[in-house]
C-alpha cells in the first residue's frame, strides 16, 4: 500500500502537540511539585499565587474543554450557538446526580471513591465523564433536532432560547414536576473525589486535577483533528461553505449538523463533569448566558476552526477574566497609590479586545490557515491592485 | 433504449406562477439531452425539481424504475443524479481534492468511532476514496491541481472541478446547468468533445442547460425546447431548428 505524505498541516499539528504536551507537562510540575517545595523562595511562591493561583489555572483549563467542544460546532460545521452552556450544566449534574449524596434515599455504588455505606449515587468518576459525555451527547441531538433546520441568525435566536432554559430548569428545579432534581439554588454541595488508583484526589489536590483536566482537553483535540481530517469533518466544512451545495452533493444536512452537536455536546458533558470536581459542588446560578457569549469569544478571538488557536484563546481569556485583572488591578494600585477597581473593566476590556481584533486580526490569534486566507482576501486584492496601479 | 430518468407530467408552482407546467421529460440510457429556451422559461427549475430542490405541485420522476419525487436532495444525489450550478457553487475553502471526497460521502461508510480510532478499514477506505478522486481529477485534465483551493483555481478550471465533483458520486445521470457560461468558442469546442467522452468512458447520460446553440446543436441527441413553463417542442436538433415555435419563442412572431 502507498504511503500517504504528510501534509504540511499535519506537520503543523505535531508539533503543536509536542508544544502543548511540554506545556501541560510544565504546568503540571510547577503545581504538583514546585509549589509545595519548602526551599521555593517567598517571592516565587506568592507571585505564582497572585497571577497564577492553582484554582484559576484549573478553571481556565475547563474553559478549553468547553471552547474546544463549541469549536466543532461553530468553527467546523459554523453553527452558530449561543447556549452552549446548556450543555455545561447538563453535564455539570451529571457529576451531581450520579457522583454525591444527593439522591439520599437510594444506595447506589459503583467503583465509586467513597465507602459503601454513604446514601446516595457513587459512580466511578472516568464512568461519569463518559455518561456526562454521552448524556450531553443525548441533548445534543434532542435540542438539535428541531433548531438545526434554522439557518444562521434563526438558529442562534434559538439556541440562545436553550441555553436560558435548561439552566433555568436547574435553576428552579427543586420541584421538577414533583422531583427534586437539582436542589435548586442550593446546589449540589460535594461530589465525589477523584479516584486516581493509589488515592483519591481531594478538593485540594490542584496538580492532579491540573493533569487530569490537561488530558481531557488533548483527548477533545485528539477526537477534532481526527473528526476534522475524516469523511464527517469534510462535511461539516462543507455544510460551512455552502450548504446546497453539500446537500447537492450527497451531504444529508441534517445528519450531519446533528453529528456536529452531539461530538461538542459530548465535550461539553466532559467540561460539565470536570468542573462539578473542580468546584466540588454544582450551583445552577454559575451557568449563566454570560458564559454562552464568552465561550464563543475563545472560540473567535482564539481563531475559529483551529484547535491550538482555540486552546490559547480559551486559556488567556478565562485567565485574563479570572485572575489576571485582578492581579494586574492590585500591583498596579500598590505600585502608584491608586484605588481603581480594575477587575470592574471586565467588560470594558473584552469589548476593546473585540473591536481591535475585529480591526486588525479577524481571523484570531492563530487562525485556520483556510480562514485565514479568506478573511484577508479584500486587503490582498487592494494590495495586488495597488501593485498594478505602480506598474 | 430505456430511459434512466422518466418524468411524467411535472408541474411546479410558485404561490400563483406556474413555473413548470405539466413537462413529460425522459433521459435514455447514455446520451446527452438539452433543455433550452429564452431566459426564464423554466430550465433551472426545471433542472432543481430532478435533484430534489424543489417538490414538484404535481406529477411524478422515476429513476432507474424508483419513484424519486419525495427524496430529499441528499438522496437523489447518493442514487445518482448528479449536477453542476449555473453560477459556480464550489467549496472554495476545500482543496479539489476534498471537494471530490466531499461528493463520495455518501459512498463511504466510516463512522465518528472508526474515524477517531483510525482503522485499518477506515484508512484503506480513505486512501481508495483519495485514488478515486485523482482519477476523476485526471480525468477532467485538472489532476495537478489536488492539493490546491478550489478557489484559487482559474474559472476554466473550476468549471472542470464542478464536473469533477459532480463525476465523484459516480452518477447515472449528469446535469449541466449552463456549462460553456463565459467560454470562448475554442473552450466550447473542447467542451463538446469532452461531453462525448464523458459518455462513452463513464457510461451516463449527460443533460444540459445550454445557451451556446452551436454547442447545443453539435452536442445534443435530443432537444427540448421550454418556453413560459411550458414544452413546445421536442426532437432532433434539426428538428428543432426548423420549428416554427421555437423561433417564435427566441425571436417573436412574425408579422403578418
């Protein structure tokens, strides 16, 4: 058999894999080992906990599992969802219904990480990841079935509709049709710990969930850029182009479109899932429409249809929102004696952001190369003009 | 000689305008038939009712024996009708190659599991379906161009490229909506003898939208002339060309 070439694109992708195993594996030593190191200077120590605290470099990391999850939706199939946090907190009570005391009056255990004499569901936590998984899979496919016959702004109008829903289901969902199904604005209080083998991992076990969370999110660029080079990523970039035509083409629209949910609902069942564990709690009111629009930001300003683009996009915005203008705020007020409320300008900055990107870098940090040349068509044909006018 | 594609009585209607009204048209086996008429007579609607676009308000299409109205276009396509658009409708942002794999979606069979997994059978079904694809590429006289976007491609080629895509569903029937559009009569003769080729070497029937009546009449086994949704007249080119009907339609009624 005929040994395919290797694409320069896929040249590319390995070696921003090697980049992001180094990266992670990085992140990984600092906060499992370095931090906790007696001889680690003062400095050091409470510098990294200033602009880089354990908690917020594991949020941020959820924040790339969701981003990349939404990428495949807009940035592949380019549908454009709004209410991708439905399947956050969809996920997110995946953890709670099936990884805590909260169905008190059932005993139920499976390979769980607590002892078998607490009330209550206890599935092992790699189990609940792939029902959260294919639980959010499941909505996917319910909620897309009638929306995705919309096209472009009607189906974001839609999704939007969703994404206010479900959550405010949890929200109020204390008394679902009789049922307690989410202890409403109480939440969830304590999901399991992680079972790793030799222990489990507590709330405080930072370095660990670090790592775990750095897999999570290379299994979801594992399963795009494998999905993407494949007869259904060629679709979706088709449906993306032009969607008669694909149909014109022998592309079942619908089936495809609905496969495009279902794999980034799945990644949002795994983000919901790892969050849940992250915050050891699920509190309905975290999943808010704000979270929707940012998460879509990641994906636009990261550069859409591109997974490492995605992956900085995600990782920078949710630091910058998280800690990084905190901090900032806090050394720039010491520095000068001010008293300014930087973490207030939140949505001033990212408005900023979105206009000087919108400006000058429309395809995002690291766009798909595809896009790229796209989106600076106009500004090529005025140069090549101009090039012809000096002629 | 059967007939691949048989509709009987096709009507379709836009709220009050009948843009086809009752058309009986069949396709035989390996030849090429045109559809003409001045502009708006009904072609492209025509041409969207056979590739499942459009319902038709009445009537019926059967391919190969099926009954195919009710098919959404997807289907139609994947059994084989396969077509070209007026204006050309690429993926522009997808290499040749890719656009040709896009159109044999429906023939391959991997799914998202194997596809993540990468297995043996996906990796061989990918590499027979990219095989496919240069040939149909070579086929067209564009098979340097694989790897390039099908937007960067001159018009010409990307003309070539939509025939080549519509060729990837490995289609009974081809239809060509206007395909010698912007074409230089030396471009049009190639054309010609490209259509024959298409034919005799991939064993189809070819149907065309055609402007160019130099290439129509030198190409076509059969014409059908639409005027105002309606068929006016069908035969031989020259039958054709001496119909008094048809010149009326193209040039007006003659003084009397």
């Amino acid at each position: 058999m005929a040994k395919r070439p290797i694409s320069n694109v896929t040249l590319s992708n390995r070696k921003w894999a090697l980049g992001y195993t180094i990266a992670g594996a990085l992140l990984f030593l600092i906060y499992q080992f370095l931090l906790p190191w007696n001889g680690l200077p003062d400095g050091i120590y409470r510098g990294v906990y200033q602009w880089m605290p354990p908690a917020a470099v594991n949020e941020s990391l959820v924040y790339v599992i969701m981003a990349l999850g939404l990428n495949i939706v807009v940035g592949y199939a380019g549908l454009l969802d709004l209410g991708y946090v439905a399947f956050w907190a969809i996920g997110g009570y995946c953890a709670g219904w099936f990884m805590s005391e909260f169905f008190y009056f059932l005993n139920i255990h499976f390979f769980g990480s607590v002892g078998l004499d607490r009330p209550g569901i206890h599935i092992n936590f790699w189990m609940v990841l792939i029902i959260g998984g294919f639980v959010c899979a499941l909505f996917g496919v319910l909620i897309g079935a009638p929306t995705l016959r919309l096209k472009s702004d009607y189906l974001a109008l839609v999704t939007l509709g969703f994404g206010e829903i479900i959550p405010q289901v949890f929200f109020n969902g204390e008394n679902f049709f009789g049922f307690n199904i989410s202890n409403g604005t109480k939440g969830i209080v304590i999901v399991d710990p992680i079972p790793v083998g030799v222990k489990n991992l507590g709330p405080f076990d930072f370095g660990w969930k670090l790592l775990i969370f750095i897999l999570l999110a290379a299994v979801m660029v594992f399963i795009s850029l494998r999905l993407r080079r494949g007869r259904l990523g060629r679709a979706w970039l088709a449906i993306r182009e032009d969607e008669l035509a694909a149909s014109m083409m022998g592309v079942p629209l619908m089936r495809t479109k609905l496969a495009s949910y279902a794999v980034g609902a799945f990644a949002g069942g795994l983000g919901g899932v790892a969050f849940a564990t992250h915050v050891n709690g699920v509190y309905a009111e975290r999943f808010n429409f704000a979270i929707s629009i940012f998460l879509l930001a990641m994906v636009v300003l990261g550069g859409m249809g591109n997974v490492w683009g995605v992956i900085l996009g995600a990782f920078v915005l949710s630091w910058v929102n998280g800690t990084g203008l905190v901090a900032f705020g806090k050394t720039f007020n010491s520095q000068f004696g001010t008293n300014i409320d930087f973490a207030s300008f939140t949505f001033l900055l990212f408005g900023l952001v979105l206009i000087l990107m919108m400006l000058f870098r429309r395809e995002g940090f690291l766009p798909e190369s595809r896009l790229k040349l796209v989106l600076n068509e106009d500004e090529l044909d005025t140069a090549s003009e101009a090039k012809k006018a000096k002629k | 000689m059967t007939n691949v594609l048989e509709a009987k009585d096709v009507s379709v209607a836009f709220g009050g305008l009948l843009a086809v009204n009752s058309v009986d048209f069949n396709i035989p086996e390996q030849s090429v038939v045109s559809l003409i008429g001045p502009n708006g007579a009904g072609k492209t609607t025509f041409f969207n009712v056979l590739t499942g676009l459009y319902k038709p308000s009445a009537g019926s299409i059967q391919f190969n024996g099926r009954d195919i109205t009710d098919l959404p276009p997807h289907k139609i396509a994947s059994i084989g009708i396969a077509r070209t658009f007026q204006n050309i409708r690429l993926f522009g942002l997808m290499t040749a190659q890719e656009n040709l794999l896009v159109a044999m979606h429906s023939h391959l069979k991997s799914g998202i599991t194997s596809t993540i997994l990468r297995t043996p059978k996906q990796r061989r079904e990918e590499l027979a379906a990219e095989a496919k694809a240069q040939e149909i590429l070579d086929f067209v006289g564009i098979g340097k161009w694989t790897h390039e976007f099908a937007r960067n491609l001159s018009y010409g080629d990307q003309r070539r490229l939509e025939v080549a895509r519509a060729l990837a569903l490995d289609p009974k029937i081809l239809l060509l909506d206007e395909p010698t559009a912007g074409m230089n009569p030396q471009e049009s003769q190639v054309f010609v003898d490209f259509v024959r080729r298409l034919v005799k070497e991939r064993d189809l029937s070819v149907m065309l939208i055609e402007h160019d009546m130099k290439v129509v009449m030198s190409v076509s086994e059969r014409i059908t002339v639409l005027d105002q949704g309606e068929k006016i007249a069908e035969g031989s080119p020259e039958q054709i060309k001496n119909n008094p009907r048809v010149v009326e339609a193209y040039l007006g009624k003659a003084k009397s």
